[in-house]
C-alpha cells in the first residue's frame, strides 16, 4: 500500500473528527469523507485487480472477506453507542435516537435522513 495515500487517508479521518467536535473552525472538514472515500475507492480497486477477479465467486469471496472485517466492529460501536444513549442521556434522546439507531442497525440511516428531508449541511447552524 502506498504510505502517502494512507497518510492521506489518516488526515481525511482527522479532519472529519475535528469537523464535528468544532464546525465553527474546520468548517470544510466534512470534505475529508469525500477524500477518504475516493482514496478507499482507489484502495478497493488496487486490491480487486491484484487480487485477479475472473469468477463470480471469486468477487463475493472477495466482498464477504471485506464484510467479515468490517461488520463486527461496526455493530459492536454502534451496540455500545445504543446502550450508552439509552442509560445516560435519559428518555428524551433515547425516543428522538431510537429510529436512526434501528437504521444504523439495518445500515440504511442515509435513506432514513433522506426520507425526513434533512440536509446534512444545515444541521449544524452557524452563528445563531
């Protein structure tokens, strides 16, 4: 893997996370999810035509190989997110959480934000 483009990678992540803890600051952190996300793009497709794709088989293999790695992880953050919300932030945040952590869940929150019509960029007013 190329050092430089995992650097890169690394700074997206940073970027992002300094995005949503001050957006008054790094108020184009959010662009570190496009970077990450083409560079990932760029990883996946590095490794798709090392790993010398001719079957079917070999493709969901190679997907159920990346699933495997990641889907543990991510439902065990989310797990401890949901018990979290539940027992120290009371009822009010748990009745406002409870359908976005049951998409979180499904993996499908995108489509429950586009069906409330929320905007991602007019969530967080500035200077109000």
């Amino acid at each position: 893997m190329r050092q430089d483009l995992q650097c890169l990678r690394g700074l997206a992540i940073i970027f992002v996370f300094l995005y949503h803890l001050y957006p008054a600051i790094f108020v184009n952190g959010f662009l570190g999810v496009d970077v990450f996300f083409v560079l990932s793009g760029y990883f996946m497709a590095k490794n798709l035509t090392k790993n010398k794709i001719e079957k079917f088989t070999d493709l969901t293999t190679f997907y159920y190989k990346r699933f495997k790695r990641i889907l543990p992880l991510y439902y065990l953050i989310t797990l401890i997110s949901l018990i979290l919300v539940h027992y120290y932030l009371g009822r009010f945040w748990w009745d406002i959480n409870r359908r976005y952590s049951l998409a979180s869940l499904l993996l499908s929150t995108n489509h429950l934000l586009i069906i409330d019509s929320r905007d991602y960029f007019n969530q967080v007013r500035l200077g109000d």
